[in-house]
C-alpha cells in the first residue's frame, strides 16, 4: 500500500503552547514539553512557527503519525492566501471538531494566537453568544485586525453572532474538496511546521558506534570463554530478570500514558464547568441587581406558590411582567389553569410551554 504523501492532525490530538525569546530546537523541545508537563515527552513530535520572537508550539504523539508528513490543523490555513482562495492577509478561523472547538488568528499572513473554546452543552445556540463574550472573542478579532471570520463544521451556524462586526466566510464554500486534499499543497509550509524533520545524518558517530560495538562484542567473547559455565548462568539469569523489568517498566509507561490523557479529559470538563458556573452566577447576579422591594416580595410569593403546586420550572424572567417557561406539557397545562384562579398573578397570555404573568396589586 503507497503511503499517503501529508496529513492533517486534528486538535484533539494535539497540545499546545507558546514560548517567547530565542532558543534553538532541542531547547524549545525540552522547554515546551516542561510548560505542558507532557510525561514520556520523547514519545512526542512537535511543530512550531515562530512570529517576532514568540514560538506557537504544538505537539503530538508519535502513535498518531502515519503518513511521511504530519501537519497541526490550526497551521495549514495558511494556505488560503497561498493559493489565493483569500485576499485578506488579517483573519481568523473558527473551527467545530467532535470533541473540540477552537478559534485561531492569522496577522499579516502569520499565525498568531490559538484559543480553545469550552463544548457547548446539547447544542446550546444561545448559550454561544455569551461563551464567545467570556472568552473575549470580539477583543482579539479587534486587536489582531482581523478583516474575516471563517467557520469550519459550523452546523448550528453560530458564526452569524459576529456577522454585524466581521465579514463571515464557511471554509466549505471557498474549499468545496476535502480538508486533506490541501496537504498536496504542503510544500508552501515550512519544514519547522511539519511533525516529521527530515535532517542529513552525520556518519561519524555511527561509524565510531559500530567499531566500539566491535570491540565490546570481542571483548565479551574473551570474558566468556574466559569464564565459567556457573558465571554464565548467572549472566543468563540476570539477562532475563533485566527483560522482565524492561517489559514491566513499558507496560507502566503505557497506563502512565493513559491516566495522563484521562487527567487531561477531565480538566477540560472541570474548566467547562467552572466556566458554566462562572455565566450563571453571573446572570443570577444581574438578575438580583434588577428586583426591587416589591418585586423581591412577588418573586417570593411565587416561588411558594409554584412549590406547593409541585411545578418546575425551566426558565424565569422578570421585566415588565412575568414569563415562566415549562420544559413538561402536563405541567404547562397545569400552571395554565392554577394561575388563572391566582389571588396575586393575572395570566396575560401563554404560548408553546410559556406563560406570561401581570401582578394583580399592580
């Protein structure tokens, strides 16, 4: 089977950070790998660009390279103005994979920022605005000038919370082939950018290496026949406890490697949670600052209410009036009927699951 040329590496297989200053590769490797304290990092490759004198880094385990050339997803949008499908030199991608969202940003037709972005929960459109908001988005399309927003495996089409601030492009509209097809045109990258270096091998240490083996083989002949048959055993013995430790080490290796990409998992929910908390905190906040007195005492009332009734609720607003939404019909219909007999709540209209209140001391 012919081996496939390039191909692209999508981010969650991926780690990433950034250095500034100026190192030479197998420092930038040692102080990379420190900073996303990867364990077993020389069973990693990485992948950089360097803009000014910052390093945009990226690594990934060996076991997921296959072809003869491996790319970051974030760094082959360069190509897009390579291959002139876009003029603006000043743009960012925002891209919806399985298991991992991301926005990154090109200036001047350099990488220069990659931000993930916490998963949405069932697909919460408008739960999207406000993430987007969190994480500062529209600060760094300002700040990197970004003149295009393009969205990669946008099927909810959340890119149009921005459509009034940025030109919004889909990437499948400008690049109707597949993905991967643009790894053909890898050549333009740079080879720092590619997971596999090719480097020219220096023949000296390997000639030195190969005439030391020489040497301790003979040597190790000599001791051997200068040996008893009891010290070989021995030799034999200590040879097969050695394998048996190496075997075991490997196999500890393995389950390290695993627990290290559970803990990984689970910070990420951690985070998304903390920042789900964070938003809603935020909104019970705004909401207190918005009740006065009165409207604190029929908020009460209707909390009571709704309890000794046994209803749940999915949503409350409270503005001019009262909307209460309903995730349960039976309980729609309920609350429906029970508010039209209330003493302190007028039932002014209901839609689909909705009901919309007035105050009856008012």
């Amino acid at each position: 089977m012919k081996k496939i040329e390039a191909e692209i590496i999508t981010c969650d297989k991926l780690y990433y950070t950034f250095l500034k200053g100026e190192f030479d590769e197998e420092n930038l490797f040692l102080r990379a790998s420190e900073n996303l304290k990867l364990n077993l990092a020389y069973q990693h490759k990485m992948a950089f660009v360097k803009n000014d004198d910052i390093y945009h880094i990226f690594f990934t385990h060996f076991s997921n390279l296959k072809a003869k050339n491996a790319y970051p997803l974030p760094f082959i949008f360069k190509l897009l103005t390579s291959l002139n499908l876009i003029k603006e030199k000043n743009f960012c991608i925002l891209c919806f994979e399985k298991n991992y969202s991301f926005i990154c940003f090109y200036e001047n037709d350099n990488f220069t920022n990659f931000k993930t972005l916490p998963q949405l929960e069932n697909k919460d459109i408008t739960g999207f605005k406000s993430l987007c908001e969190n994480a500062r988005i529209l600060k760094l399309l300002n700040h990197y000038k970004s003149e295009l927003l393009i969205s990669l495996n946008d099927e909810l089409n959340l890119a149009k919370f921005f459509d009034e601030k940025i030109k919004i492009l889909k990437l499948e509209s400008l690049y109707k082939k597949p993905l991967n097809e643009l790894t053909k045109q890898s050549s333009l990258l740079g080879k720092n950018e590619n997971f596999i270096k090719e480097k020219e091998i220096d023949k000296k240490p390997f000639i030195k290496l190969a005439f030391g083996f020489v040497g301790v083989y003979i040597l190790f002949l000599l001791i051997f026949l200068l040996s008893s048959y009891p010290k070989y055993k021995e030799y034999k013995n200590t040879k097969l406890y050695n394998q048996n430790m190496q075997d075991t080490l490997l196999k500890l290796d393995e389950n390290i490697s695993f627990l290290s990409l559970n803990l990984k998992d689970s910070k990420q929910k951690l985070e998304n949670i903390k920042f789900l908390n964070d938003e809603k905190m935020g909104r019970i906040e705004t909401f207190k600052n918005t009740l006065t007195n009165d409207k604190l005492l029929i908020l009460s009332k209707l909390i009571l209410f709704l309890n000794e009734n046994g209803l749940k609720i999915s949503a409350l607003n409270i503005d001019e009036n009262i909307k209460l939404s309903f995730n349960n019909k039976d309980a729609f219909k309920k609350a429906s009927m029970l508010f039209k007999e209330n003493a302190n709540f007028k039932l002014l209209r209901s839609s689909e699951k909705e009901l919309f209140l007035g105050f009856k001391n008012e």
